[in-house]
C-alpha cells in the first residue's frame, strides 16, 4: 500500500488577501520547534501504522515553507525516510514565495532532497501582486525563478492567478505569454476564488471588488487552456498544465484517491481504508498541535469516515478533474457495482448534454463540461 | 341554575386590543383558572392562535360570580373568532348572548373589525357596553376614545370601565358591569328544546363536540337530539360546560350554554347556525339565520417533494374534521404534479390553513395564486362556475365572465387617505363613501373585485398604512368584467400552476412584472431561459434568463475535498427543492412571485 506524505508550515511573513489556508504571519513559534513537533508526530504516527511501502511523494506545503532554512527541511525528509521510507525516485516538492529564496538556499534545498519547486508566482505584473498582497514584485519572481535554475531544479512549477479584479483576457494573455517564456515544466492557473472570511471576502460583500464578469472569466479560462497546449503543455487538471512527463505526482494522488498522511498544523490526511476510507486533518492552531505532540498525542479532528455513497461521489468528483477522465472499470474493481447501477441514467445524460465525452475506456468531461464541472458532479452526490 | 342569575356575553375587540388577555383575568378573578392552569391566554387554544393573537375557534367557558349584590351569577363567556374571514362564526356566537363587552385599546380607538363586531352584535340586538383597556400606558387617550365610541358607534361610553387586562385593573367592575347592564336570557324551559348551535369541533377521542345555546327546553343527556337543517338525529352521549375544562352536568336548561357529545362523525353534519332539537318532540320552526358558507377563495396546494403527496392528502382529510368552511379536492398540474385545489373562506383562513400544513405536519408546500370563483356565461348561454385558471374555457367559447364583488370598509387615519384612495383605484375599485368618523379617522368605502382583494391588496393596505389601516368586507354581487386568461410560457411552455385570470387593462402591466420578478428568481441553467407571459397566443411580456457559463471549483487539493464535498451537497440539495418545468429547474419562489408582484 502506497502512501505519500505531506508536511504543513503554516507560517508566512504576511497573509495574502485571498488566502483561506491555514497560514499565519508573525508566529512567535520558532521553526526548529515546530519542525522538531512535525517529526515528533511522524514518530507517533509510524508507531501507530502498519508498515508500508515506501513513500512515492513528499509535498512541503503551506503556509510557506520555504521559510525554513535547508538544514530544517532537510530534517523533516530524513525523518520520512527513516520512519516511512521515500522511494529512489520519489518526488519531494517544495512551495516555495519569491522573496524568500537565494540561491544558496536553493542549492540547500535540493542537497536536502527536494527535488521539484513550486514557486507562487501568481503574477507578472506588481500591480497585480500588490492588489492581491503579495510580498515580493514581479522582477523577484524572475530572479527566483533563475536561481532555482541556477541552483539546479529541473523539474519547476509556478502558480498564476486570474479573473483578478482589473484584469482583461488580453492582460491575462500576455500574462501567460510571460509564462511561457520563462519555461517552467508545470504551470497552475487558477480563477481567483474568494473565499469566506478572507479579506476579499468582505470586500465583495460591500461590493468593493469588481471582478470580472463571466464571460470575461470564461474567455481566461478557455485562453489559458488553449495557449499553454499549443506551447506545448498537458492540460491534465482542470487548473493544471505540465510538459510530458512533469505532472505533479503528488496531487494527481488526491484525484485519484491515494493514500496521503498529512503531518503538522493543519495537515489533512486520507486513507482507503478501513471501509470506504477516512479523512482527518490537524488541529489548525500551531500552539495546539505542539501542545498535542509533546504529550504525544496526535492532533486529529474532524475524523469522517466516508460512506459508500461519499466515496462514489468522490471517486467522480475528483476524477473528473483530471482530463484523463474515469475508468468506468476501475469504478467497477473498486465499489462491485457498474456505474449505471450506481447511478441511472445519469451517464447517458451528460452524454446527451454534451457535458461529458468516452475514449478508450474513459469518461472525462468536454470543453464545455469544464466550464459547468460542478454542474456535472452534483449528479454524482 | 335561575334563568335571572345567567348572563351570557362575549368580548368584542380588534386583534391586539387584548381580548384574550381580559379574558384570562375574567378566569382568574372568578377562581376558573388556578394557578396550575394557568397560561397566558387560555381560551386561544392552538399555538396558531396563541402567536399571532387571534381566536379562530370559538370557544366559551363558565364563571362563576358573586355580585355585589350578594347573589350567585353564571357568567357564560363565549369568545368569537376575530377576524374578517369569518363574520358568520361570529355573528353565531353573538346570537347565542344577549351582551357584550365592546374593549377598545385606549391608545388606538375602534377599528374597522371592531366596528363591524359591534355592528353584528347591535344587530343581533345585544346590550353592548365599552371598556377601554390598557389604560396603564402613556399613550392612553381615554377621554378622545370616548368620544370617538360615541361619535362612531353612537352608544353611550360616558362611564365606560376604564381597564388595564395586563395590570388586572378594572377586573370586578367590569364583572359587575356584566351582571348589571346585559340582561338575562329569555326563554321557557318548558316549551320542546330549541337550541343554537355555534360552533363545533372534532375531538379525536370523542368525536364532534358542539356548543349549544339552548333557547327553549331541556338537553339532557340520552335525549334523542335532531338537527333541523342538516336532517339528522343522534343520541346525546354527554351534556355539559366548559368550566374552563369539560365538565358534565346532568341537563342543560333555556338560557344555558354548553357542550353535547352525540357521536356525531364529522363537522360538516354539525354546522354553525343549525338548530338543535328533540327528535320526538321537536320545536315548530328553526332558528332564523342559518347560512351555508362556502369557499371564496380557492389555492392550489402542491408538495415540493412529491412523495409527500399522500401526507398532505391525510393532513387535509383530517383539517377538514375540524373545519367544515374549508374544501378540497385533488387536482393535476402539468408542472407541479399531484396536489390538490384548496377552498378558503378569505385570505387569512387560507393562509392559516397552509401554515398548520407545513408546521403542524411538516409539509413543505408550493402554493399557487389565490383565485375567486367567476362565472363563465358560454356562447350556447350555458353558464359554468370555475375556480381555476385553467378551467376556463377557450376565448371563442366564452360570451363574458363575471367576477365576484365585494364592499370594503377601511378605517384608517387621515394622513393615509390619498395612498389608500389611489390603492382602490389600481385595485379597480368604485368608490361608495369616504366619511370623516372624527377629524383625524376616515373610513373609506369602496366597491372592489376580490380577484383584486385576493392577490395582494391586505399586504399592500397594511404597508402603505404603516399598519393603521384596518379592513372589512362582506360580499356584493358578481359583475361583469373583460377578464382574460394570462399564461406564463417557459422555454415556450405553458406553466400551468402560473396562469391566472386578470382584467385585461392590468394584463400587460401584470405581465411585465412578473415576468421581470421571475428573471431575478430563476437561477441560471446550463441553457438560456426564455419567460413569457401571453394572452392566448399574444406574447406580451419577455425576459431571458441567460445561461450559465462558468460552474467551477478552481482548486480542489487533499485540503479541500471534504469542504468541496459539502459545497456540490448544498448545491445539489438546492436542486432538489426546485420543481423540474421541462428541463428547467423553477424554485419555489418562482411560483410565488405571482403573489408578489406589485
């Protein structure tokens, strides 16, 4: 049984404005300390689990974690090595902000292990960056961007975002233009979601925050697909693009329903089994979970074992945003029943309305079923 | 019991003029109530009642008194329902009295209902004597309230019992009051028993409970009892009072008041207004006054669900055991499936009987617009009687269509006067009266076509009035009308449960706006929505909802999943309370617009 492994720093210099994660600025936790609890939990958790085969993906995600120092990080993947074992060709990526990295960190990183980046970017532009909170400028993202090269990552993501307030399809073309001439091997380009209780979120209450409108929304959307293929990306995940061979392994996981044990504040977990599987995260509040783990206790919350009927819908859900699609087989291996027993007539529908396309074996949504994905996976609850 | 020691009386008020709260302190005062029964507001029975401070079931309990005098009274206090929609139930109960005590808010004066009580009850030749309550509050006005009494109702309040039923003040006066001013009942004993009955009401247990007042003669328990104008004959299982609960007594006498148990089945062989005889030796003639009520307003009712149909069809049965002025019968609508056309008494019955629906049996219900019932005059000369919509026959078939009218009494204060005059006339109404009761209290008297009345007028009366506007009405006659049938087109289809008849003059106006209020409650499908509403096949009013575009969650990470599970939950739940017109998927409130168009 194959289980990857994600590590949560919450922490930031600052909170974006968009941001619903669980991330913190000015923390008064000292990184060694949190990072010794992140191994400490590790330790606990080993102890509790069966042995299993070793892990096929690491994932630092925040928060920031490329706040820690190389020497931090480099103790966190020694200790999943040792308790859980990495596989030789594990992929162990890091998020990492523009602003927060030098080349010598860079290199440190990667003698550490860490093998792929994930810069968030999110912008080209300052005016941009500044509108949504960012840290750093745009010239910052570059030179982070060239000494990741420098330092040797081969294998490197960066995040955009659009439909930001202010912005144009053709702004955002040229946003991507941009991208394209940078040359990461994998590009994540979201629509600009806002989230409950972030600041944008009252902003748009108090109708403070002219975002684009939808047809606007979709043009980006349809753009983003369409001139990352033709530069030659896959576009795998309904947000997600890499060239052959450079799809994140680690998050196709959570489409695919893989085993994942999250530690740190926050860090959410999933496992397939017992029954239908179970999700939990972390207490969200730092001081909590390292009060949890020094009396060795594992933080868990909001334990939800899934239902037959949870577990289906996911499984459609997200598959679904892959661009592969489904295998209504695989359905089959995995809940003993056909999909059509499952769910009536629902196939044949969303066939009919266009929304859904089979090849070889797979179901996956159309050009339009991407834009109306919820519309499509409701029918799956 | 002697005759001379009985008095019999109700309260007659206007809703929050604290009717059931004098009532209370009448209770406790003569010890009827103690203090383990004690609730705010006995005689309102249902929590209906009780919340929105009302009595819709007549209900009648028995005091007893020491006078001043020294002398043993039974005081029968009969409570009548209090509002519009059931002037009938009320002048019944005031038959069955010889007095009432009219209680008037001393911060408010009389209102429209208030006056309309009074006047049945001066009809119903009742010694009526005023109490005006709530005088512990500041904004108490005795001396205008007086005035106004005497000025607008013309009986004498010079030494009217000033009352507060909150504070308990004024308690024994007006107790005295009762026993000095309304006079004892008529009747003999010993003539063959003729008795009112003025109200009834299914006890699960018991079966039909009924209130007589007996007129003349003896009910004792065994007799053989006959009700004159609905034709059938029970035995009289149980004879008793209400004192305040059920209480058995050996025989009711002339002059008394009471409850007989006599295995009646339903309400609708035990109607208000019926007289109650001995089958083998009855009196030589009914009482005078009896009245069949029917329907005068008529709603589709429709579960959302519709695996709920089979719960409303019982929920209706058994509201029907208790309430015989209230009809149903199931009907098919293309776009709500099963359901069943409801008949009303008036708007607030309506709304009261859909409310206990979905409370009291957990219901979740689509209502369509309320219609009145029209007469439809056929070419051949054939005339039909709908309730409708779409009951009415194609244009080429129909000579004229006539509507029912009715004669509204509104009271309001003067500085509403132009907005409601101005209300009437949009309302197509005819103006009868306009009369200054005192320099700042006008009743305003129009002439008005229930189609009217029934869609929004009260709502829009109150509001425009700031609440101070009161009404009252009593039905007219029916009238000719150019009346057309106005159908809402979804995607080119009719939506059936949306047609409503309307004045041709109002049609495109109507149209427009609600056509325009569906536009906002539609949400937008996977494809454009084309709303319509038509004329037979004249389009008169269009919006397009337009279609969705964009329906996606950007991110959907390890940290997300449970969340976004949620999220596409509450959107398919969303889904679900909607009714599936075609392939369009219309909420609830669409269906109500209709109600709210302005």
């Amino acid at each position: 049984m194959d289980i990857s492994l994600y590590i949560h720093f919450p922490f930031c210099l600052r909170k974006c404005l968009y941001c619903d994660f669980n991330s913190l600025a000015g923390s008064r936790i000292a990184p060694d300390a949190y990072v010794a609890a992140v191994v400490r939990e590790m330790e606990l958790r080993a102890e509790r689990l069966p042995a299993s085969a070793a892990a096929p993906t690491l994932y630092f995600g925040g928060g920031t974690p490329s706040l820690m120092e190389p020497d931090q990080v480099a103790r966190l993947i020694e200790a999943a090595a040792k308790l859980f074992g990495l596989m030789d060709d594990a992929e162990v990526t890091i998020e990492a902000n523009p602003g927060t990295l030098t080349l010598e960190k860079l290199a440190g990183y990667r003698a550490a292990g860490v093998n792929r980046l994930s810069l968030g970017v999110q912008s080209f532009s300052d005016e941009m960056l500044v509108f949504l909170g960012r840290v750093h400028t745009a010239r910052e993202a570059l030179d982070s961007f060239a000494a990741a090269r420098a330092a040797g990552f081969a294998n490197i993501g960066i995040d955009l975002i659009h439909s930001v307030p202010g912005e144009t399809p053709a702004g955002w073309r040229e946003e991507l233009a941009q991208a394209v001439r940078l040359g990461p091997e994998h590009i994540s380009a979201y629509a600009l979601t806002v989230e409950e209780g972030t600041p944008f979120h009252l902003l748009e209450k108090e109708g403070q925050l002219p975002l684009p409108d939808e047809e606007e929304g979709v043009a980006m959307f349809r753009d983003t697909a369409a001139l990352l293929r033709a530069a030659g990306y896959e576009h795998y995940e309904i947000s997600n693009f890499a060239r052959p061979g450079f799809r994140s392994r680690h998050n196709q996981l959570y489409w695919q329903r893989g085993n994942c044990l999250g530690f740190g504040a926050g860090a959410h977990s999933f496992l397939r089994s017992p029954a239908y599987g179970v999700r939990w995260r972390n207490s969200l509040s730092p001081e909590a979970y390292l009060q949890a783990v020094s009396r060795a206790v594992l933080a868990e919350e909001e334990l939800t074992p899934l239902a037959e009927r949870d577990a289906m819908a996911e499984f459609f859900f997200l598959g679904l945003r892959l661009l592969d699609g489904v295998a209504p087989a695989q359905f089959c291996r995995e809940f003993g029943i056909t999909v059509e027993e499952a769910y009536p007539g629902v196939l044949a529908q969303l066939l009919a309305e266009g929304l859904v396309e089979t090849r070889e074996g797979f179901v996956r949504l159309t050009g339009r079923g991407l834009d109306l994905a919820n519309q499509v996976f409701v029918r799956f609850l | 019991m002697v005759i001379e020691n009985i008095r019999n009386f109700s309260i007659i008020a206007h809703i929050d003029h604290g009717k059931s709260t004098l009532a209370d302190r009448l209770l406790e005062y003569t010890g009827a109530l103690s203090e383990r029964e004690k609730q705010d507001q006995f005689l309102d029975k249902m929590d209906l009642e009780r919340e929105r401070g009302i009595t819709i079931k007549a209900q009648t309990v028995r005091l007893n008194y020491r006078a001043d005098d020294g002398r043993d009274y039974v005081l029968n206090l009969i409570d009548t329902p209090g509002h519009v929609d059931f002037t009938y139930e009320v002048s019944r109960s005031l038959a069955a009295c010889e007095g009432g005590l009219l209680v008037v808010d001393s911060s408010q004066g009389v209102e429209a209902q208030t006056l309309a009580n009074v006047y049945l009850a001066l009809d119903n030749n009742l010694e009526v004597f005023p109490v005006l309550n709530k005088i512990d509050l500041p904004a108490a006005e005795p001396e205008r309230v007086k005035q106004e009494i005497e000025e607008i109702i013309g009986i004498d309040a010079h030494d009217a019992v000033l009352a507060s039923a909150k504070e308990g003040i004024g308690t024994r006066e007006i107790l005295e009051e009762i026993v000095k001013k309304i006079p004892p009942p008529q009747g003999d004993p010993a003539r063959p028993l003729k008795a009112l009955l003025f109200d009834s009401w299914y006890d699960q247990y018991q079966g039909v409970v009924i209130l007589v007042r007996i007129i003349d003669g003896v009910l004792k328990k065994g007799d053989k009892i006959l009700l004159m104008m609905n034709g059938s004959s029970y035995e009289t299982l149980k004879v008793g009072v209400f004192a305040p609960v059920m209480r058995e007594v050996p025989a009711l006498s002339a002059g008394e008041v009471g409850f007989v148990i006599a295995g009646i089945k339903e309400v609708k062989d035990a109607k208000v207004g019926d007289t109650v005889t001995l089958l083998h030796n009855p009196c030589a003639a009914p009482l005078a006054g009896f009245k069949e009520v029917k329907p005068m307003v008529f709603s589709g009712l429709y579960p959302i669900d519709t695996v709920q149909y089979e719960q409303l069809r019982d929920a209706l049965a058994k509201l029907k055991l208790n309430d015989a002025s209230f009809s149903y019968e199931p009907e098919t609508s293309l776009a709500l499936g099963f359901g069943f056309r409801c008949g009303f008494l008036g708007l607030l019955h309506m709304e009261i009987i859909q409310e206990r629906l979905e409370r009291e049996f957990n219901l979740e219900l689509i209502t369509t617009a309320p219609t009145v019932v029209y007469r439809v005059h056929k070419v051949g000369g054939e005339v039909i009687t709908i309730e409708s919509a779409n009951l009415l026959p194609p244009v080429q078939e129909i000579d004229h269509v006539e509507e029912p009218f009715i004669l509204a009494s509104i009271h309001v204060p003067n500085e509403f006067v132009g907005a409601i005059l101005a209300l009437c006339e949009e309302k197509r109404g005819v103006q009868r009266e306009i009369k200054y009761l005192t320099p700042t209290r006008v009743m305003i008297v129009y002439e008005l076509p229930l189609n009217e009345v029934v869609l929004d007028f009260y709502d829009r009366l109150k509001s425009i009035s700031k609440g101070y506007a009161s009404l009252d009405y009593e039905q007219l006659d029916y009238r000719r009308s150019e009346l057309v049938r106005m159908n809402i087109l979804i995607n080119g289809e009719v939506v059936d449960a949306l047609s409503l008849i309307i004045h041709r003059d109002k049609a495109y106006y109507r149209g427009r706006d609600l056509v325009s209020k569906m536009k906002e409650l539609i949400p937008r499908q996977m494809f454009e929505v084309a709303i319509q509403a038509a004329i037979g096949t004249k389009v008169i009013a269009r919006e397009t909802v337009k279609a969705m575009r964009k329906d996606v969650l950007a991110k959907c990470y390890g940290g997300d999943i449970t969340r976004k599970r949620k999220l596409l939950e509450k959107q398919k739940e969303g889904k679900k309370r909607m009714k599936n017109v075609g392939n369009v998927e219309l909420p609830q409130e669409a269906f109500l617009a209709i109600l709210k168009v302005e």
